[in-house]
C-alpha cells in the first residue's frame, strides 16, 4: 500500500521542517523561508491550492474551536466574585482583563487577581493593565505599575509589556514615544519577538516612515537588533511626557548597557497572518508592489493562510496604483480559496472604481454587497453618494439615500454637502432645501460641513439661501467657526451685497470670533474685485496691524483694483510698500503694472518694470509679453514689437490669441497688409483666430479698398459659430452694407436675432443704409427713421419686418407682422403701413384688409403708404374683388381721406401702375 500522503496543516499553524531540508530561494526573503511556489503559481492566482483542510481524515469530526472563555459560565460577568476568579485559569483571567472596558475596573480587577492565594505574576496580565491605562492616558498609574513590574524579581517587562505599551502610545499621539522603548528594549537586552516588531513597525508604517519599517523588519529577519537608523534623539520628546521617567535613564546612562552586548543574533521568520499583512501594506505604502507580491507568495510557502484583512490590503495596494485587473483577480482568487470577503473588501473595490470616475463599477460592487447578505456601512453609503452626486446622477443617488434610511442610519455629515451641491448645481433648489431640513438642521454637524454646504450656495449667488444655512439651528454644542464666516464673505461678495459685510463682521465680533488670515484676504479680494480700492488698501492695513503678513496675492487683488480705477500712482505706492514689507513681487504683480502702463500709453514705464521684473529673475509669461506688445503698438513700434511677437514663437504654446491680435490691430493701423495676412493665415489653419482676428482683418481690407476680400472674410465669419456679440454683428453687416448686399444683411440680422442678440442703435443705422441703396420710396425709410427716433414700442420690430421683406425674405417678415399683431406692443400707423406692405408681398390679402379692419376700429386713418399697400392687395386679389373690398371698406371716406386717395392715384400714374389706378377710380 502506498503511503499516506502528510496531512497539511490547520491555518495559522507553526510548520517545522527538518534539519536537513533546503532552505527556499522564492520571495523577497529567500535566504530565511521556505521554497515557495513556481513563478508561474505567483503571477496566475487562481492557480493557487485552496486552504488546507483542518483535519488529515476527512471524516473525522471536526474539533470544536469555542474559546475556553467563551463557554465558562464563571466569565460570563465582567465583575466575578474572588471564588470565581480564583477557579480561573490564567488565560480566562487575561481575557477578563481584556474585556474591561474603564481603566478603574481594569485596575481595581488586576490587584483582585494579584491578591488571589498562590497567585503567580504574570506578564501578560501586566501588559493587558498598561494597555489599558495607556490608552486612558493615566500615566502616573502606568508608571507606578510598570515600576511595580519591574522590581518584582519573578517578572520583567518583556516583549508583551512593551508591543502593548508601544501600541496604546501610539494610538494616543504618542508614536515618537513609543518608537523611543526600543532603546529602553536594547538596554535591557530584551531582543524583539515578532508581536513587539509587527507593533514598531505597524507604528513606523502609519508615521509615514516606509522605509524605516522595511529595514526594522529585514533587520529582525536577519537577527539584528539595531536601532541606529531610526535617529532617535532625546530632545525630540516632551521632557514632561509620559514615558520620561521610562527613556530618561536610557539617555543618562542609568541602565546598564551590558544587555544590549547580550543580544544574540538568531535569523527569524515570521509566523503571523497579522505579520504578513502588516509587510504586504507597507510595501505597498512604499510603492513596491513586487515585494508585496513576493511576501503573499512567501505566505502561501510558508503555508501561512490569509486572511480577510490580507487579500483587502493586497487588493487596495494594487488597485490605489491603477492595477485594477489585478484588484479584482485577488478578490476573485479570495472567493476560489474560501476566505470570506468582508464589506471593507467591498468598499476598497468601490472606491477603486470611484478614482477612476467609473460609476459602473461602484454600483456594480455597492449592488453585491446586499446580494452576499453583508450590510453597507458609512463608508459603502459614503462613496456610493460622492460619485453619483459629482455624475449629477440624481436618481441613483437619491435611491441610496433611500437604502440609509431604510437601514435605520442616517446620512454621515460628510456626504451631506455632496448631496446638497448636486441639488444645487441642478437648480433642484425645492429639493435642496427639503433635504437640508430632514437631514441637516438641528443635527450635530461640524461648521466645515455646514460651510461647505454655505459654500455650494455661493458659487452660484444664492446668498439668501446661505445666509439661511448661516443662521440656521445647529443641535446641542453646535457652534459657528470662523469657517462660515469666511464662506459668507464669500457670498456677499458674488453677490455684491457689500452693504450685509458690515453687519457680519459685527455679528462675527459680538460672537468673540476674531478674523483669521482667510477673512481678511476675502475681505479684500471683495473690495478689489467690486471696484472698491480704498476700502481694499485699508483692509490690508488693518490685517498687517492685526499681525498677518500679506501675500504677494493679496497685494495683486489691492493692485488689480487701482489698475481698473485707473489710479497708477496708488498701485506704485502699493509696490513700494510691498517691497519694503520683503514680499517679493511675482509675475502678476510685475504684470498688473507693465499692462497699466501700457494700456495709457506709457510706454516708458511699462518698460521700466518690464526691466525690473528681468532683473529680479523672473521670466516674462505670455500676459508680460502681450502687454509689452501692446505698449509698443500705442506708439506705432512695429519692429519691436515684430521681435517680442516672434520670441513668443518660441515659447511653450506659442503666441496667444490676444498677442496675435494685438500685433494684427498694429499692423493694420500702419496698412502692412502682408505681414497682417501672415499672422490671420496662421491663425485659421491651428483654428485660434476669434471674432477680433477676422474683424481686424475684416477692417483691413475694406479700408485698403479691398472690399471682395473684406467679404470673404466676412462670409467667413458669418459661418464660423465665433459672432456672439452685437458688435461682432456690426462689423460683419458694415461689410455686406458697404458692398449693397441686403439679402445677405437680412440674413445675418435673422441669425442675430435666433442667438437672442438684439440689434442695438449701430445695426439699425446699418439697416437704414442698405434699405436706402435699393430701389424703394424714400418717404417709408423716412418713415421708419422718425418712428425709431420717437421711440415707439413697435418701430424696431417694423424696421425689420421691413428688411425681411425688402430682402425677399418674407417667412420672417411675415412672421413679425404675426407677433406684432398678437402681442402687447401698440401699433402705429408705420407699424400698420410695412404690416399691409408685408402681407400684399406674401399675398395674404385676407390679414391685410383685416388689419385695416383693426386700425378702423381704433380710429386710425390710413395715410398715403397705406393706401398704396392696400391697393397693392386689391391688385393681387383680382380687379372685380379689389372693386368689391375697396368700396366696401372705404365707405366712410372724408375730405382727408380724399386728398390721400388722390394722391395715391397720381403716384401709380406716374409710375405706370395703370391697373392699381383703375381699382382706385373703380372704388
């Protein structure tokens, strides 16, 4: 019979080989472990054996693994009597330790113990004590235990007193103290175990010290106790700490050094799951990712079983790094290996998902967490709101929301300003203020959350609702940080309610909060930006009188100002102030100045400081250079301003778009249409030329006489989607008007209307011109000026119903006449006289003799172009109809009426209108 194959052990056990087994050469820890799998095995995790089962016989019973503690009856309180203490084991009575939760009763019970009869000292009973009274911070009662512990000549501090001292300090805020009992370990010749080292360099890897931690660890691999590397000094600690009394005999030589020379150096290998785990995240801390790869495989080797909390940490070192393929095979090879996932492996998948802005994925892992029966937490709610309220995907979000109420939590204050700010920023505001109520008020929120909530508000100028959360009820201890006064600053000044600042600084020093640096600045940017530059300088004064020393920023803010105000030599003073301050002026600054000066034309001075900023060492940026360009461009300097344009070239980006038409404004003022020409080329084929750039050149070429290619360039713009103001319009328009283009004028007033942009007092000007150049009686252009002139409710809505027509354009004219009709507007007899020319061009002779209708019932009397439209109409509709309607509706002619009907009738002989003449002699 073949022999048994050897039964693997049970997780988590210690595996002995032989003496002369050879040593393993996978890992990053070859020279100490034992062979590990193939490479092959390593990189292809689901190749890897599931977990050893707990017993060689499959049928056998499996042991119970019930702790002893958990079935004794005696430890079913927290407070047994002496005979039940005294009927427990050691162990039964370290677990009863660890389960107090005050230090008093931990300590009133440790001394029960130690008064039991026969008892023996423990260290492990000590340990558990000064973890407790660590973590309590009660340092006078874990000096006077520890001394206890240390004159007991049966007992003395050993690894476990110091892993959970080192721990408890730690956690406290203490690390640099608890990295400090290694000395005290090595004077004493107490070498580390692996607990005490997982602790030091747990400790080291949450300090953000990787490296350290790598070489603790390496070092205790190899036998090495050396602490060297560390850099502990004495003075680096509180000399009235709480471990003084424990480090002050190492640095003094109290302790005798003789233990140190005793340490031997015996080569380790680590044993603990919790070990691995500690290694694996730090060098994933550390960015080594194949060392944490190697210590995984290294554990399987050692036959070492992971856990839960090694695959979260191999997962989130992998994923954190962009590996998610990799994240997500671990989590796959947990489930083949039969290590439970737990929701925090969940929620490190989800927020894998939410660095990559993947929505899908987050769902995809927020959805499995209800389907395996685990129950979100905080943290799964969390992530799942923050990336569906940045997606603004409301829907989705809200359902969560749902889910936390369901589940009996409520919504964590930090997701609360995340929700509220997509509420906001979709204008959800019924919504916003909904949520607010039922989630927000009277709850203990921190200020930071409320004034992020402040904040949301502000960016989009909704100060009211921000001086609502402001005011609001904040629950039991809630209290105002300066935080939201700075927010409300904030809002007031988008808003440009300076006026309510005033009472807020009062309110903010009735509240006995004094202004921090990010008031002032606020403050001041507000002023500057409102237009306020002495306001601004006094506010600066003040701050540098309540001890804070400006920013170069705060001094541009105060500068931009008098730029704007044209106030340079306030902004000069700022300068010399600045500098005496020793803020050294920046780009901006320099800047700000060189672009003032420029701007008035003093070129002198913008070179002055243009000099100044070189000689500080600062290099121009692009905004520096412009305004350069732009000071030699008010003096007509083509040639140097020719050689600052082409240095640009050669920067990073190149030129900008205002550069560009900065020196094509300066080359058409001087008529160099060539060198013009170059820069607009080149500009159209890398696609930065702006409405300014086709303009100019547009300009150029009309003023060159040039007129086909000031329309081409004008055809161009018109196609280019780059006209968004009336004045880009205009100057498109001057172009078509100049070349009598009125169709093509029509078109571009049409378009400009359809993009909400009212032809202002220049386009109607315009319009006048081209309608002019045609073939049309001057006495409706006239007509039409005076009605613009007099202002009439209706006129400019005529003039380009007017145009539309003219330019055969007559959907749109007639769908103005329509509006005209139909809306508020009063019409007057202009508006009525293109309103009867609009409809005999469209031939709807119906509306006009309706019109006319309208204008009768209110009194209007036709006027001479009225008539002329009118008969134009009886003209479309047929002689013997035109007869019948003209003398029906003209009935009630008088003396004036007369006049005006026999002038009309002269005017069609004259023209040769001899059928429309008839109708009129006919009626």
């Amino acid at each position: 019979m073949a022999p048994a194959a050897p039964c693997p052990p049970a997780a988590g056990t210690t595996v002995t080989k032989a003496s002369n087994s050879k040593p393993p050469a996978a890992g990053s820890h070859a020279n100490l472990l034992p062979a590990s799998p193939s490479s092959a095995s390593r990189l292809h995790l689901a190749r890897l054996r599931p977990p050893p089962p707990l017993t060689c016989n499959n049928h056998a019973p499996v042991p119970a693994t019930t702790s002893t503690v958990s079935r004794n009856p005696f430890t079913a309180t927290l407070n047994p009597s002496d005979e039940s203490l005294a009927a427990m084991s050691p162990r039964e009575q370290t677990a009863l330790l660890s389960r107090q939760r005050h230090w008093r009763r931990a300590h009133d019970l440790f001394d029960r113990v130690r008064a039991l009869p026969g008892y023996a000292p423990n260290p492990v009973h000590y340990s558990v004590l000064l973890r407790h009274l660590a973590r309590a911070r009660r340092w006078s009662e874990l000096r006077r235990v520890w001394l206890m512990m240390s004159r007991d000549d049966a007992i003395r501090p050993s690894n476990p007193a110091y892993a959970a001292l080192a721990d408890a300090l730690a956690k406290a805020g203490s690390a640099q103290e608890s990295l400090l009992l290694l000395l005290h370990m090595r004077a004493l010749g107490i070498a580390p175990d692996e607990i005490s080292m997982n602790t030091f360099a747990r400790i080291l890897k949450n300090s953000g010290r990787y490296s350290d931690g790598l070489i603790l660890f390496n070092n205790w691999c190899v036998g090495r106790f050396d602490v060297e590397f560390l850099h502990l000094e004495y003075r680096a600690v509180d000399l009235h700490g709480p471990m003084q009394f424990l480090i002050d005999g190492v640095f003094h030589d109290k302790l005798d050094s003789a233990g140190a020379l005793g340490i031997q150096e015996v080569p380790r290998k680590p044993k603990l799951v919790e070990t691995y785990n500690t290694m694996i995240d730090l060098y994933g801390k550390a960015g080594r990712h194949k060392d944490a790869m190697d210590m995984f495989a290294d554990m399987l080797a050692y036959q070492v079983m992971p856990d839960t909390c090694t695959f979260n940490t191999m997962i989130y070192t992998f994923g954190s790094h962009g590996s998610v393929k990799e994240a997500e095979a671990l989590l796959a090879n947990m489930v083949v290996r039969g290590v439970t996932p737990d929701i925090r492996t969940y929620n490190v998948m989800m927020a894998l998902f939410a660095s990559m802005g993947d929505v899908e994925g987050v769902l995809k892992y927020y959805h499995q967490i209800g389907r395996i029966g685990l129950c979100a937490d905080d943290v799964s709610y969390r992530i799942a709101l923050q990336v569906l309220c940045e997606r603004k995907m409301v829907c989705e979000a809200e359902d969560v929301i749902d889910g936390i109420i369901e589940s009996g939590s409520s919504i964590h204050e930090q997701s609360m300003p995340v929700v509220m700010k997509m509420y906001i920023d979709q204008g959800l505001l019924d919504k916003a203020n909904a949520f607010f109520e039922r989630h927000c008020r009277g709850k203990e929120v921190s200020s930071k959350n409320f004034a992020a909530i402040m904040d949301a508000f502000a960016d989009r100028c909704l100060w009211e609702e921000a001086e609502h959360i402001f005011h609001c009820d904040r629950g039991t201890g809630g209290k105002r940080e300066i935080v939201e006064y700075n927010v409300m600053v904030k809002a007031y000044g988008l808003a440009r309610k300076y006026g309510r600042v005033l009472s807020l600084l009062e309110n903010m020093k009735g509240s006995g909060i004094l202004p921090d640096e990010c008031t002032y600045n606020s403050l001041i940017q507000m002023f500057s930006v409102g237009g306020f530059p002495r306001r601004a300088k006094n506010l600066l004064r003040k701050m540098k009188d309540t001890g804070f020393k400006p920013a170069c920023e705060t001094y541009s803010a105060v500068m931009r100002a008098y730029s704007r105000n044209s106030l340079p030599s306030e902004a000069i003073d700022l300068y010399s102030e600045m500098k005496a301050s020793g803020v050294e002026p920046n780009v901006v600054v320099y800047g700000l100045l060189i672009n003032m000066f420029a701007e008035t034309g003093q070129v002198e001075k913008a070179l002055h400081y243009s000099n100044l900023m070189e000689e500080s060492g600062i290099t121009p940026n692009h905004i520096v250079l412009t305004s350069v360009i732009k000071a030699y461009s008010k003096i007509n300097c083509w040639k140097e301003a020719q050689d600052l344009y082409a240095w640009m070239r050669n920067m990073d980006g190149g030129p900008d778009i205002i550069a560009s038409n900065t020196m094509l404004n300066l080359y058409a003022k001087l008529g160099m249409v060539i060198e013009a020409k170059a820069i607009f080329d080149n500009l159209r084929r890398n696609n930065q030329g702006d409405d300014v750039s086709y303009i100019i050149m547009m300009f150029l070429y009309k003023n060159m006489g040039l007129l086909n290619e000031s329309i081409k360039i004008a055809h161009e713009l018109h196609n280019s989607g780059l006209l968004s103001d009336c004045a880009a319009y205009n100057a498109v328009m001057a172009c078509y008007v100049a070349k009598g283009n009125l169709r093509e004028c029509a078109e571009l007033v049409q378009k400009m209307v359809a993009d909400n942009i009212f032809p202002d007092a220049s386009t109607f000007q315009m319009i006048f011109s081209a309608v002019n150049k045609i073939n049309i009686s001057s006495e409706e252009v006239l007509q039409l000026e005076s009605a613009y002139s007099d202002g009439r409710s209706s006129a400019k809505h005529a003039i380009l119903a007017f145009l539309f027509s003219m330019a055969g354009m007559h959907a749109s004219a007639l769908n103005i006449c329509e509006q005209l009709s139909k809306s508020e507007l009063t019409m007057d007899p202009c508006a009525y006289n293109v309103a009867f020319k609009v409809y005999a061009s469209c031939g709807e002779v119906d509306k006009a003799f309706n019109l006319f209708m309208q204008m009768h019932a209110l009194g209007l009397k036709p006027d001479t172009i009225a008539c002329i439209n009118l008969s134009t109409c009886c003209g479309i509709s047929g002689m013997s109809e035109g007869m019948r309607r003209v003398s029906g509706l003209l009935a009630y002619r008088n003396s004036e009426f007369s006049k005006s009907f026999h002038k009309a009738l002269i005017s069609y002989r004259e023209t040769g209108s001899n059928n429309l003449a008839i109708i009129l002699l006919l009626s």
